[in-house]
C-alpha cells in the first residue's frame, strides 16, 4: 500500500478484528516490511489508539483498551451513549440493525477503559427494553463475549441448556468448547453458529440458553461452513428439527399478506378462489395464534385439536377484559 493514510487506516481496521496480530502476518496483510509496520504503529500510537507489542520471534500486535477513548473524539457522556443504544439495538429494539449493532458494539466496549464499562453495566442493570417482539430476554454482556470471539477468531467455552425434551431430564446443561463462526439474528431469536470442538461438528446454539462464555486465549483458523451460507444453513437445521405441532389452518385471504406475517416460520398455498392453507411447525402455539390475530381474516382450523382450543381460550379471555 502506497498511501500511507490509507495503510494506516487498512492497520487500524485488522487491528479491531483479532484480539492479537503476529507481526509477520499483519505485515503480510499489509504488504509492508516489519519495519513499515513499526513505523505505522507508533504513528497511531501518537494519534492515542493504545497498541500493545510482543517482542521476539513470535511477536505481535494488540489493540487495547486504553485510559481515554481513543480518537473518535467523544467524551465519557457520549460514549456510554453509543454502547447503551447499541445495547438496545442488539437486543432487537430497532429491527433490522440487530446483527450491525452487535459488531458495532463489539468494536466499542473493546476499546472503552474499565470504568466506562461499568458505567455502562450500572445504566443496563436499571433499564428495561421496551420493545415489542416475544423473543426471549438476552443478556448483553453474553452477547458482547460472543461477539468478541467471533470477530476475534478466538475459542470459547460455555454452559448451554438444550430443549428439555432433547436431554434426559429438564434443564440438563452441558459445557461446550467451540470456534464460533457467526451471530445470526433469526425471527425472534439470536443463533450461534459454531463448530463444535468436543463433537467434531457444526452446531446452532440459541444465544439465551448460553450462560458464562468465556474467551480462551486459543485462536483458530476458520472453517467454510456447509454451502457458504450461514443464514441459509441455520434455516435448513431449524426446519429439520420436530417441533410439538403441526399446524394447518385454512384462511380465507390471498397469500401475499400470510406469507408477509408469517415470513420463513410457516409455508402458505393456493387451495381455492380467495383462500389458503397456513402450515407451521412451533413449539408453541402462541405464535400461530398472534397471526391468525393480525391477520383478522376468517380461518379454519384442520390442526391441532390443541390450536382450536387456545384460540378459543384467548378469545374468551380477550372479550372478558374488554372494557365497556
């Protein structure tokens, strides 16, 4: 790289994605010699981006978090701004921006010094979301180390509850040791895509029955996950795990709005003139009856017997609350 502005610009961004750069490879990255490299550290050293060296055959390079913000130019206020909001954006509050927030936030609590960190944690823990979705709570701090790992490259270990009807006995946990690949935002929940170490095998992992991840220090080299595609391969595994219900309901509409409610967590067909077949398979029947609700199309219930009997119940329950 010719431009020194440029490189230095190329330096910071690899320096944000790895917890540690040996300094062959990044100089390699670069297309410098190590001694360009120093040169480029001490210059961002003097802009006060805090980067730590190794020295010796095996050294390196580390961004580290520092006792001032470093050059975005903002004061404590607005930093423990930027990291709540983005907090709440991860958590799903502002939809669409969930997967940018977290890598966003990644990159700034990595970078804050120790007491803006708890500052932070000290404003979360007396908030409360006020968004509108029914996915299960996160924690942000589990987020946030999920987060680091992955962009990181670094090897992480936690407790993880599968589905109770999965395991022996209800709330059986398990310690898991992973390369994790990516944070995927699906429906009303987040996934960990990661290749499970001890099982020698891909994995999804819901984020909110993760509990303690803990960075390990070991770095690795990533893998090409099955058909290049993270999204599409989380869709595939969750359709191909048996849920309680299998539900069929005859709606008299045209498909285009079901298909628009429903989205990828049900199917929707022609069968007449003005009506269709919903199909869905859930775990529970909360979710197809909030569509069939937002919909406020008239509706037959093939299946289950179950389903007829909620919607029932929560028409009474509605209609008893109304106020006149």
């Amino acid at each position: 790289m010719a431009n020194t502005s440029a490189r230095m610009l190329r330096l910071l961004s690899l320096l944000q994605t790895h917890r540690y750069w040996p300094g062959a490879e990044l100089a390699d990255r670069l297309e410098v010699s190590p001694r360009t490299l120093r040169r480029d550290v001490d210059r961002l050293r003097e802009l006060g981006y805090p980067v730590d060296a190794a020295r010796g055959v095996a050294g390196g390079y580390q961004l580290q978090a520092g006792a001032a913000v470093p050059p975005l130019l903002l004061d404590d206020e607005e930093a423990v701004a930027i990291a709540v909001g983005l907090r709440s954006a991860a958590a799903g509050a502002v939809a669409g921006f969930e997967e940018t927030s977290v890598r966003a936030l990644a990159k700034v609590i990595q970078l804050l010094p120790p007491r803006l960190r708890r500052r932070i944690d000290a404003l979360q823990a007396v908030t409360s979301p006020g968004f509108f979705g029914g996915g299960p709570v996160l924690d942000a701090g589990v987020l946030t180390t999920i987060a680091l790992a992955t962009r990181a490259e670094e090897r992480l270990r936690f407790d993880y509850t599968p589905r109770s009807d999965y395991v022996p006995r209800e709330g059986a946990v398990s310690r898991r040791h992973v390369e994790p690949h990516r944070l995927v935002p699906l429906g009303r929940r987040w996934y960990l895509l990661a290749w499970d170490l001890d099982r020698a095998d891909w994995r999804s992992f819901r984020v909110d029955r993760i509990a303690g991840p803990a960075l390990t220090g070991a770095r690795f080299r990533p893998r090409e996950i099955p058909g290049g595609d993270p999204v599409a391969w989380l869709r595939s595994r969750i359709r191909a795990i048996p849920n309680r219900y299998d539900v069929s309901v005859l709606i008299e509409s045209d498909p285009e709005p079901v298909r628009a409610t429903v989205g990828h967590w049900g199917s929707c067909e022609v069968v007449g003139d003005g009506v269709c077949r919903l199909r869905m398979n859930v775990e529970d029947l909360g979710w197809p009856v909030m569509v069939l609700g937002v919909l406020g199309a008239r509706f037959t219930i093939e299946a289950p017997a179950e389903l007829r009997e909620r919607v029932r119940t929560t028409g009474e329950n509605l209609l008893r609350e109304m106020i006149v």
